[in-house]
C-alpha cells in the first residue's frame, strides 16, 4: 500500500521551526532599541552598527557552509546561537565591543537556522506545489513574529526588557523536537518523490551549477541587485520604524511602544495575506511579474511611514498593511525565482551567496540611513534615499529573462 505524502508534514512542521527560529527575534529585536540606548547611553548609529558590521564579519558563512550540512543540523545549531546571542543582549554590561559580538553570533545563526534550510528543504519536497508550499512554511514567520510583539510589551513592563530578551531566546528551544523528530530534508530519505509522484521527476536530475556558473549568468546578477536593493530598503523600514515615531512625536515609553506594537503585529499579519496569495499566483503566473508587483508595493508605501503621527491612526494602519503585504511576499519570493531559474538541484549553492549579500543590504542600509537621518536632521530625505533604492530593485526584477521554469517543464 503506498504511503500518503508526507511532505504537508514537513511544511507543517517547518512552518512553526522557522517562526521560531527567525520570526521572533529578527522581528522584535529592533523593539529593544530605545531601551539600549537609554540603558548605556549608546547613539542610534552605534547601536544599528551591530547588524551590519556581524553580517560584514560572517559573509563567508553561507557560502562555506551552507550547502554542505542536512538543513536539520543547521537549524538546530542556528537556534542554539540565536538563543545564546538574545540571553547575551539581556544580560551585557555596558560594553560596545560585546554587544557587536553577540551580534556575530545572533547573524550566523541567522544564516544557519533561517531562510536557507526551510527553503532547501520545502524546494526539495515540492514542484510542482512549492509556491503554495513555500508559502505555508513562511506563515509561520508573521505568525511567531506577531506573537512575539504581542509579548515583547508586557514582558518588558513585567520583567523588564533584560529578561524579556531572554524569555523570547529561551522560546527558540521549542524547534527542536520537530527538527529532531517530524523534519525530514528530502524525500528520499523516506523512500518518497517530490509532491508524492511516482518517479522523481526530471527537475532531479538537472546537475547543479558551480559558483562559477552561476557567476556568469545574466539572471543571476540581476536577480542578486534586485533582491538586495528591495532587502535593503525594507531592513530600513524595520529598524527605524520606532525611531521615526519618535521623530514624528510620539512619546517615549507606553505611547510610542503601542504605535509600535499595532504596527509590527499588522504588518506581520499582512505579511500572511501577502505570503499566502503570493504563493497561489507564483503558482500560476510568471514568478518574474508577480516578483517584481511585490517589489513595488514594498516601495509605494514606504512614503506612508512618514505620514504617521499621533492620531493619525489612518496611515498607521494604511503602512502597516500595505507594507506588511509587500514584505512577506518579498522574502519567499527570492527563493522561488532562484529555484526557477537555475533548478532546486542550484538553490542551496544560490542562496547561499544570495542571503548573505542580501543580508549585508538588510543591515548596513539601515546604518547608512542612520548616518543620512543624522546629517539631514530628519527622515524626510533619509527615506526619500530608502524610496529611490526600492525602486531600483523593482527594476532589476523587471529585466529579469524569461525562464521555463524546471518544474513546469516536468
């Protein structure tokens, strides 16, 4: 008697291992921001430098070690660094050089335990199913990543911000009874075939490209800019939304840490529609276009950050909706052209020069906006910068060439 597909287990599983391992503290961490700064005295652009200076240091990561590793061994050691780097934020002196050094070690497990693994695994189980695939298994990252600004107040009015930080890094721990024992990196290991086939399917035998190969590909380079302008901009928008609150006159404390709050937990929710519906039409439709429509919308709304103020509930929602959408769309995108581009059989090898470069985008813009919102004296020309890079991303998507896809050709 066959065996029933086991793959809508993996997604299952997956959903919730990446929420936890990545939805809450990428989401949230940016929460604790004012509080450091207040605590030890530290500037905006010292404090924002933590990111992109560990991503700079731990680029050579992905590439090393990525593709080489069971995306279940990677996901239980990314957690492990994760948790250690959260309870080090909550529990350092006030010392720079080991605040950035929690910093490395938050970023590499980042790079182990997030996107990579739960996208080489999901790539690896579905064809012909893996836009709605991938987009299940990124639900769980609005979802944990909700949850945890559901938490991160109370806890941090409760315990105080030191121990909410540890609390959210203790919550990682609860991947890992899926990973051990529900998460399995192919099919084959349970004698199965991509979507529950029969036979394995052309796209299987399809040889992986070479660092060198994929270097010298148009698309590659193409879908890289892209990718990287429209990561940058959004880390922007993230890292800075509560600080650009404060600009727009909200106070510190209660106030602006429930603009805040609503925001993160909106956006995060959007990004569940954004994901959802992205996955059925990449399914259906040219990954390219949908790609470059949710690049745009990430763009377009960037403006509406701006327009938020105390009272103008309005444009609070507006923002974090639309930009919500755009981005959950966004991430799981990435992965999905790049598998359609150059075969799942590449992805790891992709992705794996992909996510850190995208990463260094995601952490020292941020920064950079720092410096600009310093220099000119407010956001305005901070996020026009922001605006201008989203777009440039868009337009790189748009040049993307027309591909069929490996799975459409199975």
């Amino acid at each position: 008697m066959k065996k029933s597909f086991y793959g809508w287990w993996i997604v299952a599983a997956a959903c919730f291992t990446f929420g936890l391992s990545t939805g809450i503290p990428y989401y949230n961490i940016g929460f604790f921001y004012d509080y450091i700064a207040r605590d030890f005295g530290w500037t905006r652009e010292q404090i924002t430098l933590g990111f992109p200076l560990a991503a700079a240091l731990t680029i050579w990561i992905g590439p090393l070690v990525i593709h080489r590793f069971s995306p279940r061994k990677l996901i239980l050691i990314g957690t492990a660094l994760t948790c250690i780097a959260l309870m080090g934020f909550g529990n350092m002196p006030g010392v720079l050089w080991m605040y950035y050094g929690f910093w490395v070690l938050y970023t590499i497990g980042y790079f182990l335990s997030g996107p990579p693994p739960h996208q080489i695994m999901v790539s690896q189980w579905f064809r012909r199913n893996r836009g709605k695939a991938m987009a299940i298994v990124y639900v769980g990252v609005g979802l944990m990543g909700s949850l945890g600004s559901y938490l991160v107040k109370p806890l941090t009015e409760k315990f105080g911000y030191h121990t909410a930080l540890m609390i959210l890094g203790g919550m990682l721990f609860l991947s890992w009874p899926l990973v051990l024992f529900v998460l399995k990196d192919r099919p084959s290991d349970i004698g199965q075939n991509p979507d529950g086939d029969d036979q394995p399917g052309a796209e299987a035998a399809v040889v992986s490209k070479t660092f060198k190969e994929l270097a010298a590909s148009k698309a590659f380079w193409l879908l890289l800019i892209g990718s990287l302008c429209s990561i940058g901009s959004i880390g922007a928008v993230n890292f800075h939304m509560k600080f650009v609150f404060l600009d727009e006159g909200f106070t510190k404390g209660g106030e602006v840490d429930g603009a805040w709050r609503t925001a993160s937990i909106l956006i995060l929710w959007s990004s569940i529609a954004g994901r959802l519906s992205i996955g059925y039409f990449s399914d259906r439709f040219s990954k390219k276009w949908v790609m470059f429509a949710t690049y745009f919308i990430v763009a377009a709304t960037i403006p509406l950050l701006l327009q938020v103020k105390p009272g103008a509930d309005f444009f609070l929602y507006a923002f974090a909706i639309l930009f919500g959408f755009g981005m959950g769309a966004d991430y799981m995108m990435i992965p999905l052209m790049a598998a359609d581009q150059f075969g799942v059989n590449s992805l790891a090898r992709a992705m794996a020069v992909i996510l850190p470069v995208n990463t260094i985008g995601q952490t020292w813009f941020p920064f950079f906006v720092s410096v600009l919102r310093r220099e000119l004296g407010s956001y305005s020309g901070a996020m026009g910068v922001v605006l201008g890079v989203a777009f440039v991303g868009a337009l790189a998507i748009a040049l993307l060439p027309r591909h069929k896809s490996f799975s459409q050709a199975n």
